[in-house]
C-alpha cells in the first residue's frame, strides 16, 4: 500500500506527494475568463503550501459551457499568454499547475452565458427552472472539438497536466447519466451510445494535449437515484476513458445534497474500480485531516485530492507530509463555499498574513464573499497524525 508521503510519476511528470489540490470555483478571474491577480496569488500559495499539484477551478471551453460568473476560461487563444503566466507563478512556487476542462451543460444559467443553455436532452436539472436546448449531433462533435481546442491553448501555455470534468452532473456526465440523456441518436439509449461524447472529449483533448502532457478525467462513480447510472455502467466506462488517453480517474461519489463524503461512502464502488484498472486512482471527499488521508490510501487510492481542505489552510499538504496533521487548520464543514456561487473559506486562510501579492486585492467586507480571510474561529479539532506513526522513508510507485 502506498502512502501519501510517496513519491509517484505520471507519463513522465514525477510528484512529489500524492496530495493534490482539488479542482474549487472561485469566480474571481477576469471577465474575459483570463486570470486574475487574486487567482495567480490563491493558486501559487498552495503551492507555496505543499500542494504536489494545483488542479485549476473548472475552466468553460466554449461560451455555451459556462457555468459561473467570472469563471476562468479556456475557451480562447487569447486566453493562453494569462495561462502561461499563471502556470510559471505556480510553478515558481512549487507545484505544476493542472486545468481542468469544463462544460456545464444543462446547470449553465442563460443570464451568464449569453445564450440559450444547452444538454443532451431537453430535461431541466433538479435545482435549475431553465429547459436546456438539445444539442444536435453536428453540435456534440463541435463541444468535444471545444475541448480539445481548450487542451491544445493548455499545452501552448507550457502546462504539463489537464483534467476532463466529467462528473457532478456537468455536461460529460449529463450525456454519461439516463436520468439526463433520453436521446434516441447515437448519443443516447445504450450504454455503449451514453459513453460516446466522454469518449470523444476523452481522444480529442489526448489529441490536444499530445504524448507528454498528463490527463486526468474526473469520473462519478455512481448516481445513488433512480433512473441515476451505476457502479456497472462506470466500470464500463472506466477502461474504455483510459484507452482513450486518460492516464488518471479522479473519482467523485456523487452524493445527494446533505449527505455527508467520506471514505466509507465510497465502497463499495471505489472498490470494485480499484479492481477493475490498473491506472492510478484519485479520490476526494472531506479529506480534512490525515487521518482521512490515510483512510483514502488504505482503500486503494493512489492520490487524495483535497478542495475544501486546502480552501481553509493553504499549507495543509506541507503539514501533512511533515508530520505536522494536527496544526492543519480544519474545515467545519460550514459548506457556503460548495452552495455559493464563488468559493471562499470565512475562517483563517493565511495564518501568517496575506501575500504581499494579495494586499489591496481583497476588501476588508462582512459575509463570505468579501474574500472571507478575517481570523474568526481559531479553535479547531486534532486527530492523531498517521504520518508520526509511518517512520521515514518513501517509496516510488
């Protein structure tokens, strides 16, 4: 069993750690979808703190796939000199910087797109009003195009490791799901049909990327509802994406809103994947303190990816490999950063002062969306730490 203080290597791409900063929308790049100073600064303090990877917030491939105001982009050539420049800073800081491709589908909202939303059938999501407009054949190839455009600005932008979202219900998944896809085409119906647009966004961002850049996919592991797809439709799919290009599945539980994501919710599915491939295997899911950590380790993961974690202390990954788990300032699991729009932490996020990078950036303003770095609840919980207890040494998997 691997420990998430080893070493590991990717297509090439050696990390130093298996704890990656997870993928969280923060809506603070520019209009134009290019980062922004407040983004170069949150992303290089991860970094800075310890992150073996710093996975982007979702970033729209195309105009119709935008899922967030001031979302970061990848939809435009214009977009890759603020790319690169982000990428080095983070770089500089010592992690490599991931983006990851995004489409929102039928959760877009047409007052931020501009348009008219879209999806594989005209089915509304759960929580949203808007109908989409379903997407024509011709137009389905055309978005797996668009992701593999935004892979090719990726790789021109000097970055060495992408992600496909294609879980939590955007568009990837929404064609993956029968509950949002009842087309009748060659996209819909069959299982084979439901796998098809993962598939071709899959080979078009490997196509994208080229031979050298790692591709993560981020894949769901179930829908745990009626008329949802299941652990088996998922084992299919899971080979079939790694032929494709896909080096690591970055997998999500997809749980209901209220129900809680640890790892014990993750088996038996996680499980039976693990089984299944042989390809490296991320997992996340309130992932707080070391001892969820290793908890995630011991079910067979190769990686744990950390949002939420890392939202309230930037330096959790440098804590925790150093055996130094119980000063990481934990989530409370208070959760406006996953119901709001923006994400942002209201407890201590830089213990030691903002970046000098970051000041005058962030307005001193109440509630969590005026940057949410006050000093508030100082006082937090300490599990024991498993890496205390792990002895030194590492070994490369």
């Amino acid at each position: 069993m691997a420990r998430f203080t080893d070493p590991i290597e990717v297509r090439g791409l050696r990390l130093k750690h298996r704890i990656l900063m997870s993928a969280m929308t923060t809506s603070r790049a520019e209009e134009d979808g290019s980062p922004s100073a407040w983004s170069r600064a949150h992303y290089a303090e991860r970094a800075r703190g310890g992150a073996a990877v710093c996975f982007s917030e979702a970033a729209f491939v195309n105009r119709e796939g935008k899922g967030f105001p001031n979302q970061l982009g990848a939809h435009s050539d214009a977009i890759v000199p603020g790319l690169r420049r982000l990428g080095e800073e983070v770089g500089a800081a010592g992690a490599p910087f991931a983006l990851q491709l995004f489409h929102a589908g039928r959760t877009a909202l047409s007052a931020i797109t501009g348009t008219p939303i879209v999806g594989p059938s005209p089915i509304p999501h759960p929580t949203e009003e808007e109908v989409p407009r379903e997407l024509s054949a011709r137009e389905v190839k055309e978005t797996a195009r668009a992701f593999g455009e935004a892979a090719r600005r990726a790789r021109e932008a000097g970055l060495r490791m992408l992600e496909i979202h294609g879980a939590t219900w955007y568009l990837c998944q929404q064609f993956f799901s029968p509950a949002s896809n009842q087309r009748t085409d060659e996209y819909g119906g069959s299982l084979p049909n439901r796998m098809r647009f993962p598939l071709e966004v899959a080979e078009a961002v490997r196509r994208g990327a080229g031979g050298e850049m790692v591709v993560s996919y981020r894949l769901g592991l179930l829908e745990p509802w009626e008329g949802g797809f299941t652990a088996e439709d998922t084992l299919a799919l899971a080979p079939a994406l790694l032929e494709a290009g896909v080096d690591i599945l970055h997998c999500s539980r997809n749980a209901r809103v209220g129900v809680p994501v640890k790892p014990e919710f993750y088996n038996p599915a996680f499980a039976r994947l693990r089984k299944a491939v042989r390809a490296p295997l991320a997992a996340n899911g309130a992932a707080f303190g070391t001892d969820r950590l290793q908890a995630y380790m011991e079910m067979g993961a190769d990686f744990v990816a950390v949002a939420r974690g890392m939202l309230t202390d930037p330096h959790y990954a440098a804590k925790a490999v150093s055996g130094r788990g119980g000063e990481i300032l934990r989530c409370i699991e208070c959760k406006p950063c996953i119901y709001m729009r923006d994400s942002r932490c209201p407890d201590e996020a830089y213990p030691g002062g903002l970046p000098e990078s970051m000041k005058g950036i962030l307005g001193i303003a109440a509630g969590m969306k005026a940057g949410g770095y006050a000093p508030t609840a100082k006082k937090r919980a300490r599990v024991d730490d498993p890496v205390e207890k792990q002895g030194e040494g590492s070994s490369v998997s």
